[in-house]
C-alpha cells in the first residue's frame, strides 16, 4: 500500500499530491489520500474533488501510531519524531529514485511539502488532468470569465517574504493601463478591499478569510497546532476559507499570470494552468 500524506496549507498540499500521483501513475498498487482537517486547511479532500479515491482525514499522530508501524517513511522532515525503522529523507532523491521505491517497498508513506524539486510542472499535467474538480466549485467558478486578464495574487497573512511588487505599484500599474483587464486576489480581504471598486479588476466574491489562530498574535506569530508542532504561522483556514482560496486559486489558472512571490499558492496556479478542460 502507498501512504500519500498531505499536510500543510491548500498550496502545499496540492502540490505535494501533484507529486505523488506523478510517482505512482505507472505503478500497480492501492494507493490512501491521508488529508488531515486542521488550521491549515480546515476543509477535507472531497470538498474539493469529485474523484472516487480511498481517503482519510486523519492526522500525522493517528497515522504514527495506526498506520505505519511496517512502513517505509519517504519524508521531507521528521516532524513528531516518528520510530519507524525505515526512514528516508526525500528532498535530494531524484525522480527514478522515489519511483522505485514506491515500487519496491511493500508498504511507504510518503510526505512532502509542496512540488518535489526532482519534478517541474510539465511532469504533472497526467497527475492534474486525472484530478476531477468537485462540481460545487466549478458552480462558483463558471461565471467568471478571466482567460484573457492578467492574474495577481497578493499573499499576506503569514507569508514572511514580501512580495516582487508592493501595494501601491500595483495600484499604479492598474489605473497607468486602463486598457487592462486583472483579476486580483488574496488572503486579506483588506487587500481585495482596495483594489474592488476599480473599474478594470475583477475579484472572486469570497464569504469568509483566513483567521489568526491566537487572536493575541500577529501573522508570523509563533504558534503551536494540534500534533503540538510550532510554527511561526498563526493561522487558521477554516472550511470555507479553504474552498473559496480553491476558487481563486483556479481562476488565477485561468489568467496571464504575473509572478507576484514565490507562494507555494501562486506554484499550485501555474501548475494548475497545465489542465486540460
């Protein structure tokens, strides 16, 4: 059996699924979607796709302790201080290394934290077109028509590097090309709030934002999750934030994108701009 554990934020996650199923496309074995609900990404992986995939929810404790006893761990990091025998740290493998070993062992986990630097994002258009966007999503998405706008995304919240292009250049380069259709978004709604009366920008309507998890600390606030591993990210995603960043994040696909920061958000879109409709 091969373990894809997919944990982190929505970026993340995807992209990190986006690997395995690149991996494990010619081999003949039963495969398990680990997608944990948690402050990262509160909404789980049927809310947003329709594939008929065998799926848990379950977090990296209960699969430690449940799941893996016989596993090989093909992992990025050893984040909970796992006992397993067998423990392989993939970061430097190459592409026909993984792939043997999801041959070869018996039974792996495989953890990563985005798109495995063996791979680009030709390597993952067979993984993304097999994907089936849940229809509720592609409901939300149909009226907006962006395929000939220029995509921004604005990452805040936790994000600690700034971004290639600053609030007010971004303003500036919108109302100095007028002639210019952009499709904007972001995190904060402080920042869509800037940019939505603007006769030339299109923004998806979201219902609901990423929240700081401790309300008594800023974005970059260290903070401990559920499996009690600490991070200088205070964030929560709920549910809804997670399905409507999905949204934006499949329209932003849709567009000529402009490289705004090196988001693992903004990599999933230009992998995402791979799929065939």
């Amino acid at each position: 059996m091969i373990h894809i554990y997919c944990d982190g934020g929505l970026g993340n996650r995807l992209l990190m699924l986006f690997s395995s199923l690149c991996f494990i496309k010619n081999i003949k074995k039963p495969f398990i979607i680990h997608w944990p609900c948690n402050n990262w990404c509160g909404c789980n992986f049927n809310d947003l796709f329709d594939n008929d995939y065998n799926t848990t929810n379950f977090d990296l404790k209960f699969v430690d302790t449940h799941v893996i006893q016989k596993c090989t761990l093909l992992l990025h990091e050893n984040q909970i201080n796992h006992k397993a025998n067998n423990i392989i740290y993939n970061v430097n493998l190459s592409k026909e290394s993984i792939i043997d070993l999801f041959r070869t062992e018996s039974d792996i986990l495989y953890y990563g934290n985005g798109l495995h630097a063996s791979l680009n994002y030709n390597d993952l258009i067979e993984s993304i077109n097999s994907l089936q966007i849940s229809k509720n999503i592609i409901d939300k998405i149909s009226k907006y028509n962006v395929n000939d706008y220029y995509g921004v995304h604005i990452r805040g919240t936790d994000f600690p590097e700034a971004p290639f292009i600053t609030i007010d250049q971004l303003e500036k380069e919108i109302t100095t090309n007028k002639n210019k259709k952009y499709f904007i978004c972001s995190d904060e709604k402080e920042i869509e709030d800037i940019f939505k009366t603007m006769e030339n920008i299109t923004i998806f309507k979201k219902t609901s934002y990423v929240e700081r998890l401790d309300k008594t600390k800023e974005w970059q606030g260290r903070i401990t999750d559920n499996l009690n591993r600490s991070f200088n990210f205070n964030v929560n995603r709920k549910k809804q934030s997670v399905i409507e960043g999905f949204c934006d994040m499949l329209l932003l696909s849709k567009t000529k994108l402009v490289k705004t920061s090196n988001s693992s958000f903004l990599k999933c879109a230009y992998a995402l701009s791979k799929k065939q409709v």
